[in-house]
C-alpha cells in the first residue's frame, strides 16, 4: 500500500513539472491555428511569457493565462502576432493582443 500511495504522489508531482511545458505547447499550436491565413506566411519562432500584472489583479479565472508571441514573415516583411492563451480542462483558448 505504502509503494501505491509513493507511487501516486510522484505520478502527481511528474503532472504538476510538466503541466506550463504541455500548456505552452498546447497555447503554441491554437495560436499558430488563429494566426491570419496569408499566403506565404511562414512562422519563424514564438516564444511565451507572463502576462501584465495588471491583467493579472482583474483575472477572474482559475487557471493563470500566458502571453505567445509569434515571429512570422509574409512576403519579406517581418512581425510579431501576440495572443493571451488559458488552458481550461485541457483546451486551449487564444484571443489577438496588441503589444
């Protein structure tokens, strides 16, 4: 019983390591998702990041939302799209910010 319960709480904290990685991939790929369709836009990078703490004193939900920026480049011209992504049971929602 003991090695159960050893067991259990190391499969919990593996979960609890590895849940910002899986939810930035995840915020990643729905942002990739939402960008505009332009013809030959090419992702070049993204990255995440916290949000403002302003946001954060209004946040109402419960889980914390991230910043993902992407660096993407259409016919030579370079910019950077920026979503705030929540992952809510396992789903990913992304709303276009100004940066």
């Amino acid at each position: 019983m003991r090695n159960v319960t050893i067991w259990a709480a190391s499969a919990v904290l593996l979960v609890a390591a590895n849940g910002p990685a899986v939810a930035g991939k995840t915020c990643i790929a729905t942002a990739t998702e939402a960008l505009p369709k332009i013809t030959g836009l090419v992702v070049k990078g993204s990255r995440t990041r916290a949000v403002s703490p302003a946001v954060l004193s209004t946040w109402k939900g419960q889980s914390k939302p991230v910043i993902i920026d992407l660096d993407v480049e259409a016919q030579g011209d370079a910019q950077t799209f920026s979503y705030m992504c929540v992952v809510s049971q396992g789903a990913a929602f992304v709303q276009r910010t100004m940066n």
